[in-house]
C-alpha cells in the first residue's frame, strides 16, 4: 500500500457514514500511534513469510514504513502470516541497496544496522532523530555494501547455543528497545504529520467499508 492510492476527499466524505463508530474510533486511535521516525528495511529478505513477520511486527509496534531492498530476489508476502498487515502500513520497494540507501537519507534516516558482526549493542545507542532499522536475510545476512552505509551498526546479545535470530525476531528485539525511547522522548504515542494522518485515515475508512471499490466506482461516477 502507498499513501498516493487514497480516495479523494469528496469520495470518503460519502464512505465515512457508512463505517461503524467504534471502527472510526478505532482508526482514529491507531493513527494517533503511528510513528513515521522510524521505519524498518528488509534487505533482500526473499522468504515471504519473513517478510510478512517482519511487516506484522512493524505494524504491531505502530511503524507505518517498511522499505524492501531486493537486490537478487522479488518482493513476495505471505498473506496468512502478514493477517493483512500490509494493508495498513506503506511498503517502499527498491532494486538495490545503494537505491534504498539513498532513499532513506534523502527523507533523513539515520541507518541502523543490526549486524552479527557488530559490536555495540542496541541499548548503547542514543536514539536520535529518524531512525531506518535494517535487518538482513536468512543467508547472507547483511549485505558489505549496507554494512558500509550503516550510521551505526549493533548486536543483540544472544545467550544460547544457536548464533542468530530469525530476522523478524530481531527486528521486534530492536523495536522493542527503541520504539519505547521515542515515544518517551515524543511524549505521545505517535508523529504522523497532519497531512499524512490525513490521508492515511481516509485510506482505512476505506479499507473499513464492505464493497467499498464498487461504492468508489458508483460515486466518482456521478
Ligand atoms: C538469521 S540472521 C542472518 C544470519 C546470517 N547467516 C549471517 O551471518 O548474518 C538474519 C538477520 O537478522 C538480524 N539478526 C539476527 N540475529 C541477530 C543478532 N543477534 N544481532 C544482530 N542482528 C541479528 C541481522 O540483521 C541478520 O542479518
């Protein structure tokens, strides 16, 4: 899903009556908690239920960007293991690590690297401005490339017998430790702008109407 693909203003306006209050509440609640200052990265995940793990954890903790890099494999999601997630959150595809790197600093994320090679932990790192968490795939791990793009680069510790985690695992891991720091530092829930929240509200009242494409159709044909 991508913010551009709402419904025009005057179309909702016509679709909200139909939406229950307590789903316009429950809207209105969850986008008061979405935080657009942290996104995470998934590059070159290609096990689609990965990505769809990944992209339910970032919409659990109320991130609404994940970006995917692919520099070998084809974006694909697992809809049984995403329960639709994606459909609330934007998902921003690139076909190269150097593409999604550029990216993110231009809309001026720092790039946090979580790394088996690293050896900072999370919890030493100051969490500071916008903040693009990447994780790497099952494989291969972190690519060198995005390893020498990393703003910082950290481990979770691990105290068992196996090396690593699943990668949807230490992507909740970190949002676990830094999700919280913000929204302590924010003193809300959430940093949507008003424009996005905006958009985004009229995007879910319409994922929220039963027939809503055929309704859609009917009204901008009038
Ligand atoms: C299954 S791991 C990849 C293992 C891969 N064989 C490697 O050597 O990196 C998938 C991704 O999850 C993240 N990850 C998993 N466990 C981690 C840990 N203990 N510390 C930091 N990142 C970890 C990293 O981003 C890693 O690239």
């Amino acid at each position: 899903m991508t913010a551009d693909s709402s419904p025009s203003p005057a179309v909702v306006d016509a679709l909200e009556p139909y939406v229950a209050p307590e789903r316009i509440a429950r809207i209105d609640g969850v986008l008061n908690q979405r935080l657009a200052s942290i996104c995470a990265v998934m590059e070159d995940v290609f096990d689609p239920h990965n990505v769809a793990a990944c992209i339910r954890t970032c919409e659990g903790f109320g991130l609404q960007d994940v970006h995917s890099i692919t520099n070998q494999h084809g974006h694909r999601i697992s809809s049984t293991v995403s329960k639709s997630a994606d459909q609330w959150v934007d998902i921003h595809r690139y076909d190269s690590t150097q593409a999604g790197v550029e990216a993110l600093r231009a809309a001026g994320f720092a790039i946090w690297v979580s790394d088996l090679q690293a050896e900072k932990t999370l919890d030493e790192l100051p969490v500071e401005g916008r903040i693009a968490l990447v994780v790497g795939n099952a494989v291969d791990g972190i690519s060198d490339a995005m390893r020498e793009a990393a703003d910082q680069r950290y481990i979770l510790p691990m105290h068992g017998m196996v090396q690593s985690y699943n990668l949807s695992v230490a992507l909740a891991i970190s949002l676990q430790s830094i999700v919280p720091r913000r929204r302590a530092q924010l003193g809300v829930a959430g940093d949507l702008d008003p424009q996005r929240r905006w958009a985004l509200r009229r995007r879910w009242l319409e994922l929220s109407v039963k027939n809503a494409d055929v309704m859609r159709r009917v009204l901008e044909a009038r």
